[in-house]
C-alpha cells in the first residue's frame, strides 16, 4: 500500500485543485470535508498518480539512458548550434529526471512488487439488464429464467465476476438463478458424485454466507408452478423490486466481495461517498469485508471520500485527512474542525453531544415507562426472524407428514399464517392452520387481520372455522389433533398461577407426537407490564426446570444470537409441570438475572454503555417479577 502519496500541481491544477500530499497513510485512507471541498475530484486523481508512479522506473531509466547518449554526442565535434541545441536538451532532461526523482521519494509504498498494484474504481450504478436483456434488475416481475437460453444466464451470471460495481451489479439475477440451481442440482441423485457440482455447491454455499452476514438471509431453493428451480430470498421468491436501494447497493457489494476476490487482492480501491443509500452499519461491515486478508489482503489500500460522521469515527484519526478549499491536511490535530464541518458549523459537536444524550435519556425513561403499560401485539413483517423459526418448527416437527396440523396459540394478528403461507409455496408443503384468541385480550382490528391471514392461506373451509376462542372447541369428535402448537411471545404475559391449566389445555388438543413450540425474545425491546407482577421470561435452564427433565427441549433454534429463542417441548412432557417445578423454575429466572446483573455492575465506567443500561434495566425488572411470583407461592 502507499503510505506518502503526492498529487502534483501539474495533474491538481488541471482540475482546479491545489498540489497535496498525504502521508503516513494507512490501509484506509478518508478524505473528509464539505461539499465543493475537493474530495472527488482528488479521488478521482488517485489512479493517475498510481499509474504515473508505477511508471516511474521505466520512465525514469528511459531518460537516464537519453540524457546519457546526449553526454556521449556533446564529446564528438559538433557545430555550434547543434551542441547549442543538445546542451538545452540536457537541461530539460537534467530538469525532468530531478523530477522524477523527487516524485519517487515522495511517493513511497510498502509490501511487495508494486509493478502489478491496479486501481479498481467503485461507483454506485444500478444495472439495467435482467435475464433477457433491455430491462433494469429493477423490472417489476419475478426474475424466472426459464425459456432464457442457459448460455445466455450463465454468462450474465459470469459478469460478477469482471471489475468493479457493474459487472457485480449487471449478474444479480442471474447469478441468485445460478446459486439457486445448484441446491436443486444436489438433490439430484445422479449429479451427486459430480465434481463441478461440488465446486458449484462450495461457491454457493460461500455466498449465502457473505448474504447471512449482510441480510440475516441467503439464496434459498424454490419452485415455480411448472416445478422447475427458482430462486427465493428472504422466504419470498426473488424480486428485485421489492428491494430498497440500499438493500441493492448491499447485494451488489455482496457479489462483488465474493466473485472478484482475485481481481480485487492488493488492489487499491477508490470509493466516492460509499454511505449513500447505506446504512452507516451495513457500509462499515462491507468495508470490513473488503478490507480482510481473505479479500484485499494486506497490500491493498481503500482510499475513501466520505460526509459521514460513523464513517470517520470507524476510520479513527491516523486514517483522516481533510480536504476544504482546494486543499489536503491530515486530520490528527484538526478533527474539532472536520466534525464542526461536518455538523453544520461551529457548535456541531456540542449539538450531536447533546442529542445522544438526550436520546439515550430519553429511551432509557421510555423503557421504564412501558414496564407499567400493557402488552402491544406484533403485526407480520417482512424478513422477520421469529415468522422463520415459527416456519422452521412447522417444518422440522412435521417432517414426513402430508399435513401438519398448527394451532398458533394468543394468535394476535396471525403472524404464523404469514410465514406459513410463504414457507408452504417454497417448500410445496400444506399446513392446515387453526388459531386461538381469547376474546377478552384481543381487539377487533386484531380479529379482522388474523381472519384475513387466513384467508390468503387458501384452506378449504371459510376462515372463521379456522379461528376459535375456546381450546375445548378442538377436542370435539371430528377434530384432527393439533402437530404443533406454538406460543410465540405469549408465556411471558401469562400469569404464573394459569400456566398449569394452559399445559393442560393444549395438551389436550395435540396430537400423541405433537410439540408445544414456545418461541420467546430473551431480551425485550420494549418494556411491558401483562400482569399485576410483571413479564418473565424463561430461558432453556428454566424450561427444563418447569417441565421436570434435562430432555424436555426436544427443538431448538436461536436467532441474533441467542437472543431470540424458540424450545418445542414434546407433549408428554407438558403435564409433568408442577407447582413446585414452576418455583424451581422461578428461582432459575430469578438467579440467572441476579448474575447478569452482577456481571454488568463489575464493568468499568469506561466499558458501559446505553446498550449494557439497558439490559441492566430488563435484568432488574426480572430479577423483581420472578421474586413477586416467589412470593405469591411463599417461596424464599
């Protein structure tokens, strides 16, 4: 990488900039300012400059060799104007080579060879193609290659591969048909043993990684009406439209860190403003990306120009330089005034200062707050993480069933029918859905919505059949018995004294191989007061204490983490639920609150921040709730 790099006056002044230098540069190098500042235009010179220096030696032998051969000619006997001539040719030379000499030490870098270091400018331009050409990816229909000759989405899919933004961007949809393909081609029995679908699987299954990391999602196999492969994301068939800008300029960035590593190996790459369209958290993970050694390694260079604030504070100061009139000058000692620039004027930090922490204060008091408001109900949304494990229990507990039978437990708005409508056109399952609302917790807008979800499932009796209001209501004669039943963010808001007749309820309605799913957020992002003593939530530890064995979890999936949970407990082990396992389990809940807040207070001040208060305040309020349920059993 270059750490001292000089725009001449000759190339600066050619774009009405001054000559510049930049030294001490790191592996990231921000150029940071105002509008009209300058930073575009002096990173557009950045290629130039490497170009001319990785001439240098060529250039600079070339007129060694010259100013050499003019030496030897002025020995021979020459006419007076002819030697007047040559001697003129030697002071230009003498002058160019001084130059050149100049710029070589001015200009340094470290690492290896620079003879093969390339530029790779990066800009944001969405693609206009699609699978047939003369359609932006941005078209408003699903992109179904079918008809499409293979050729012609295998070589569309192969532009990600070329240098750069448009190549990455022009391949989206062909290369999501591609990688959608090769799940489908492993499930053939007779491409299993080829190894080029091996390779194909290996590069697929790397790019769903680098997607999960951005998206919480990859490419997942689907399949259209004629049973031929499609690809789907985010539990959806893949349409580009439905995507944000944002959420493109992400996949673009995707394709590009994973199918032009080569290219992109010890490059120096030049991005302008690569916080539009962005979140400042996705564009600093897919800098960190791009910045690995598994990528750009440790001879490559980013130089950025950037407004945002996150973005330079991710940078840190030996990487910022700022550039204002014309001018470049490393940040270090002048940051007040690249983030007073930045901030609208003098007095910019102290008014960002003040808003974060007025914003801190003011969400801290907003959780409190809440913790004595009741429950709100969550309505479906896209890409939401709990309707894919709701999703993913139906599907693993069901396995090998024709039809799964699902009662959604305190239905709400009926977000499990969403996820298993998307989950039944993906996988080419049939779910028959019931759910159950207690007509003195839920609204009317409620009602209609839930009513409406299960309209759109397409089951064969009307929708109000499919929604009940007493559990006994699904034991009559006639009534299939439910596979799952799943609780999602319900247990919680139940009061400890009902939980033994809830086990009861839906154990009666299972099936004898049937699951209660309890899916739950172990870190509530909104305070709530359900009851006169408040939520509590269980994590695994206490399940199996509720639920008297070490073996009552027999599914399992987590989400961000492990914050977002979801245990099926098989029925047999619902009635084995006592009121001495219930205080067993409180006591769990109750301890486990007590050594996160132990292990929270024993942070230094330095180390604490919004995030650990608040977790502080949840733990807090949980340690309370578990010993007020203690308490209503005369429990230590």
């Amino acid at each position: 990488m270059f750490t001292d790099f000089i725009f001449p006056e000759s190339l600066a002044n050619s774009v009405g900039l001054n000559e510049a230098e930049a030294r001490n540069c790191k592996s990231l190098v921000v150029l940071a300012g105002p509008n009209g500042a300058g930073k575009s235009r002096y990173l557009k010179l950045v290629p130039t400059v490497v170009e001319r220096f990785l001439s240098l030696p060529s250039r600079l032998e070339a007129q060694e060799r010259e100013h050499k051969n003019f030496e030897e000619l002025l020995k021979a006997g020459l006419s007076d104007d002819t030697r007047s001539d040559y001697e003129q040719k030697l002071v230009k030379l003498a002058r160019a080579i001084a130059t050149l000499r100049a710029i070589k030490k001015t200009v340094k870098w470290v690492g290896q060879s620079p003879s093969t270091v390339k530029t790779i400018p990066l800009r944001y331009r969405l693609a206009e193609t699609s699978f047939s050409g003369g359609e932006s990816f941005m078209s408003a229909r699903p992109h179904n290659p079918h008809g499409v000759p293979p050729e012609s989405v295998e070589k569309q899919a192969l532009a990600g591969t070329e240098e750069g933004f448009d190549g990455a961007a022009t391949s989206v949809p062909a290369y999501f048909h591609e990688v959608a393909r090769a799940i489908y081609d492993s499930e053939h029995p007779r491409q299993r043993e080829s190894t080029l679908l091996a390779k194909r699987l290996e590069d697929a299954h790397a790019f769903n990684l680098l997607l999960e990391k951005f998206f919480g999602a990859g490419v997942e196999l689907g399949l259209d009406k004629s049973g031929r492969p499609l690809a789907y994301f985010r539990g959806r068939p893949f349409k580009p439209q439905e995507l944000s800008e944002g959420e493109q300029i992400l996949i673009i960035w995707t394709i590009l860190l994973h199918r032009q590593k080569e290219r992109l190996r010890g490059a120096v790459v030049t991005i302008d403003e690569p916080e539009n369209h962005l979140h400042p958290d996705a564009c600093i993970r897919a800098l960190d990306a791009l910045r690995s050694d598994d990528i750009l390694g440790p001879d490559g260079q980013i130089w950025l120009a950037t407004h945002s604030v996150p973005l330079i504070a991710y940078a840190g100061l030996d990487s910022v330089y700022l550039v204002d009139h014309g001018n470049i000058e490393y940040a270090g000692n002048k940051i007040e005034k690249v983030i007073d620039r930045l901030m609208g004027g003098d007095g910019g930090r102290t008014r960002l200062r003040t808003l974060l922490a007025d914003a801190d204060d003011l969400a801290f008091e907003t959780f409190a707050a809440q913790c004595l408001l009741p429950p709100t109900v969550a309505a479906p949304r896209e890409d939401d993480p709990q309707q894919k494990q709701m999703a993913q229990a139906a599907r693993e507990i069901g396995a090998g069933k024709e039809d799964v039978y699902i009662l959604d437990y305190a239905a709400g708005r009926g977000r499990l029918a969403v996820s298993l409508r998307e989950e039944g056109l993906k996988q080419g399952r049939k779910f028959t859905y019931f759910a159950f609302q207690d007509e003195g917790y839920t609204t009317a807008d409620e009602q209609r919505d839930c009513l409406a979800h299960i309209q759109e499932l397409g089951q064969p009796q009307p929708a109000e059949s499919y929604l009940v209001h007493r559990l006994d209501r699904l034991c009559v004669p006639g009534k299939p018995p439910m596979d799952l039943v799943v609780m999602s963010n319900v247990l919680h808001e139940l009061p400890v004294r009902k939980w033994l007749e809830c086990f009861r309820q839906i154990h009666e309605v299972l099936a004898a191989d049937g699951q209660l799913v309890i899916l739950e957020d172990q870190l509530l992002p909104v305070g709530e007061l359900p009851h006169a003593n408040g939520y509590l939530v269980l994590d695994d530890v206490a399940l199996m204490s509720l639920f008297n064995s070490d073996k009552a979890i027999q599914f399992q999936s987590t989400a961000r983490g492990d914050r977002l949970t979801a245990y099926g407990i098989p029925r047999s082990y619902l009635l084995q639920a006592t009121t001495e396992s219930i205080v067993n389990a409180l006591k769990k809940v109750r301890n486990m609150a007590k050594q996160q807040l132990l292990l929270l207070r024993k942070d230094s001040p330095g180390e604490r921040s919004f995030q650990s208060g608040r977790r502080h305040a949840h733990y807090a309020l949980l340690h309370t709730n578990a010993q007020l349920a203690l308490d209503e059993y005369g429990a230590a």
